[in-house]
C-alpha cells in the first residue's frame, strides 16, 4: 500500500514539473533558441571538411545531406513544439489565439500568401518532380518554399527573449566570418569537378555560385552593420569590426554586383533608421557605411572589380533609362532586363496564378532566357501570379511598418535582424532564393519583427476555467 502511495506520489510530482516546464515563460524562446543555434552552425559542417579535402562534388554532397537529411527535417518537426507550446501557453494564460492574429495583420498576409501558393499547383503544372525535389544546384522543393515561411519565419517570431536573440546573432556573424577568411584558400584548393565540367573555381566559400555566397555576405554585413551602430561593449565593437571588414573583403572579390548594392543600402538604412528612431544622429551608425566604403575602394582597386563594376552599372542605368531602345540595353545587369521583360511577359499572360513553382523549368520555356528572374520579387509573382507577388511584398513591406510604429520598443538584436532583412530584400532585387541562403531571411524576418506588450484579456469561460484547474495540480 505504501509502495502504491509513493508511486502515485511520483507520477504526480512528474506531471506537476512537466506541467512547470511547459508554462514557463522562456520555454518556447529556448526551443526557438536551440533550433536556431543548430543551424546557424551549419556552414562550419561543411566547411571543415571542404578544406580538408578540397572537393567540390565532396562540399556538394555534404551541403545537400546535411540541410536536406538533418537539419530542414529538425526545424520543421522542432518548429511544430515551438508552436504548440506557445498555443498552450497562450491558452493558459486566458489569451485568445485569435487576438493574436488580430493583434498582428503580417501573420495573416503571410499566412494567406501560404495557402495562396498551395491552391495554385493544381491550376499551374500539378504535383512534379521538380515541385518535390527541386531543380539543379538551387535545390529547393515546394515543401522548403513553404517551410521558409512556416518554420524559419515562425522560429525567429518565438524567440523573444533578447539576451537569446543578441547571443543567436553574434554566433551567426562570427560563423560568416570564419567563412569569410577560408575563402581565399578554398579559392586556391577546392578541387574542379569532373560532373560539373562547367565550375571553375571562384570566391564562393562553401556555396556553388558566387551569387549565392554574395546573397549570404550581403545578409551578414547588413547584419553586423546593425549589430556595430548600437553595440556598447569596446570588446564587441572590436569583434563586429573585424567580422565586417573580412565580410566585406570576400564581398569586393566575390564580385556580385547585387550583393554590393544590397549590402551599401543596408548601410545607408542603418543611418536613415537610427535617425529616426533616436530623433538624433549619433557616430556608431555612420561607421559601417565608411568602414564599407575604405574596404570596397581599397579592395576593388587592387582587384580590378571596382572599376569594372561601377562603369557597368552607370552604362546600364544609362542604357534603361536614356535609350531603352537600343539593342545593348537587354544586356543591362548581365543580362537581367532583357530576363525581367520576358518574365512581365509571362505574369501578364497569367495574372492570377501564374506558370507554377519553377514554372521555367516545367514548361521549358526558353525565351525567358534563365530558369529564374534573378529577382525575388518578380519571382513570387511569375511562380503564384500577381496576388502572389503582391502578399509577399505587402508582407514584408508590414514588418517595417510595423517596426516604425513600435520604434521605441527597437532593442539591439532586433534592430540588427531587421537590417539584415532589409539588406537581403534590397539585394534579392538582382536575386533569387537559394536552399543553403534563403532560410536567413526568413530567420532574421522573425527575428526582427517588433512585438508590443499583450492587451489584458478577459477571463476565460467557466468551462475553461474548470478544465485548467484540474490539469494545474
């Protein structure tokens, strides 16, 4: 009888600690914290054994069994938890899930472009094999398009402690920078491939074109210059200045003219950002956007791509603008304009759904010229038509909207995800979505979305009430 009380008196004691863990404040910010820090660390995987074998096929494969086998698998499921934690702890504490949606107009943008892009497959090009496995080097599924909204998105939204979210960011801006200073020796000794007869090596670090290592430098410096305009720690200072002096040195001989541009407008919206906020202009957010400009001189002189790219893009803007008609001006952004013209094409002649997810691939058609429009915003409208297009915009567009109104609630780690955000979409202009750099976005998307203090709610109805106490213990 005594044995059966002290097992009773176990089980309760169980229960009562599970039910502590799951009503306790931090728990959904430290499952966001752990997932995030889990892939945040995932470039390092890669990138000791790319230098200590030197292979390209080698990196290839490692890039796609770690992200595609591990860790896309772990955010979803490890997202799941997240969610429901806090729909139980928004429920226990006589809060309405609704509100929340109510509350915030972005989640339900988002949301509606989600479904949107689910309803679209069967009246595009139905279930194929590219919509489930993705195509070539890009390697993106539908699922994963879907899975940047839901999981990544969704993980950098939980994660509100700020202590988590500044520590999440400096491992993520110390992980570039190791990148950064391996890239002139993977530029020397990653072997060429014999599947791929056409890579040569390049400026790319761990990733398969210099495009895409520039849309992951153009994030990272975004994100440093935030992190550097309001650090107080001279430590830290030290720390971000170095990190952003090598990303921008891989940047200068990366040579992605999209990712310069991005990465100088994030700059620029660092100073433009903390004016506002501040109502003053103060030194430290000034010092990215010089520290940018002496290291992108100084380097592009010595290597030939300052020159070279800054007379490409004022013949080009020349070209557009002064005389469109001229044959030359469909060269303009190696080649862009003339990809953006056929792709309007293609979203007038299908306004509503568009011609599906990698709808270029599927319908081989080869007058557009590239599988992708080499601009992201383009991109969601030609896959999901113009509705597409617009949820996407308007929902970015939202998130610094929101943060301007909530600006005095702006602390340090949000602040710098917010301009690391800002940096990606101001470079996605000349870009497009990549598997191993596109979750950042949505990553620093959550991260920086600005959350205002929860209106008192009414108590719940006594049904409610009476459910929660016999399961409080």
């Amino acid at each position: 009888m005594k044995k059966d009380k002290k097992k009773a008196f176990s089980r309760q004691e169980f229960t009562a600690m599970a039910f502590r863990i799951l009503w306790h404040p931090e728990l959904v910010s430290g499952i966001a914290f752990f997932t995030l820090t889990l892939f945040a660390f995932w470039p390092l995987l890669v990138l000791v054994p790319t230098l200590v074998q030197g292979s390209f096929d080698r990196m290839i494969e490692i890039n796609r069994v770690l992200l595609d086998n591990i860790l896309f698998t772990m955010v979803a499921w490890l997202s799941v938890l997240a969610l429901t934690a806090a729909v139980l702890q928004t429920w226990h504490e006589n809060r309405y899930a609704l509100r929340v949606f109510r509350d915030n107009p972005v989640f339900v943008v988002f949301l509606a472009l989600v479904v949107w892009m689910i309803i679209d497959i069967p009246f595009t090009n139905g279930v194929t094999n590219i919509l489930l496995e993705g195509a070539g080097l890009k390697h993106e599924s539908f699922f994963l398009h879907l899975e940047y909204f839901l999981c990544f998105a969704t993980l950098g939204l939980c994660l509100r402690n700020p202590r988590l979210k500044l520590w999440l960011l400096r491992g993520m801006a110390i992980v570039s920078a190791v990148l950064a200073s391996c890239v002139f020796y993977l530029y020397d000794h990653v072997q060429s491939s014999p599947y791929y007869y056409d890579w040569k090596p390049t400026y790319a670090s761990i990733f398969t074109n210099i495009n895409y290592y520039g849309y992951f430098l153009n994030l990272f410096i975004a994100l440093l210059a935030g992190l550097l305009a309001d650090e107080t720690s001279r430590r830290w200072r030290c720390v971000y200045v170095v990190a952003f002096a090598l990303n921008t040195l891989a940047l200068s001989y990366n040579d992605t003219l999209g990712a310069w541009l991005g990465s100088f407008c994030a700059c620029v919206f660092v100073v433009a950002a903390c004016r506002i906020r501040d109502g003053r202009f103060r030194l430290w957010p000034f010092v990215p956007l010089g520290l940018f400009v002496v290291v992108m001189c100084a380097a592009g002189l010595a290597n030939g791509n300052l020159i070279k790219n800054m007379g490409s893009l004022f013949r080009d803007f020349g070209l557009i603008f002064l005389n469109p008609s001229n044959p030359q001006s469909a060269r303009a952004g190696s080649g862009r304009w003339r990809i953006w013209k056929n792709c309007m094409k293609l979203i007038l002649e299908s306004p509503l759904f568009g011609i599906g997810f990698e709808g270029v691939h599927v319908r081989v058609l080869t007058e557009v010229g590239n599988p992708r429009p080499h601009n992201e915003f383009i991109q969601y409208a030609l896959f999901y038509g113009i509705p597409g297009g617009l949820l996407y915009l308007i929902g970015c567009a939202g998130v610094y909207v929101r943060a301007l109104r909530q600006r005095a609630r702006l602390d340090v780690p949000t602040f710098a995800a917010l301009t690391a955000a800002f940096g990606y979409l101001a470079g996605s202009f000349f870009g497009l979505t990549v598997y191993n750099t596109a979750p950042y976005f949505f990553i620093m998307l959550g991260l920086g979305y600005v959350w205002a203090e929860p209106e008192p709610e009414p108590d719940a109805p006594g049904k409610i009430r009476r459910l929660k106490r016999r399961l409080s213990l």
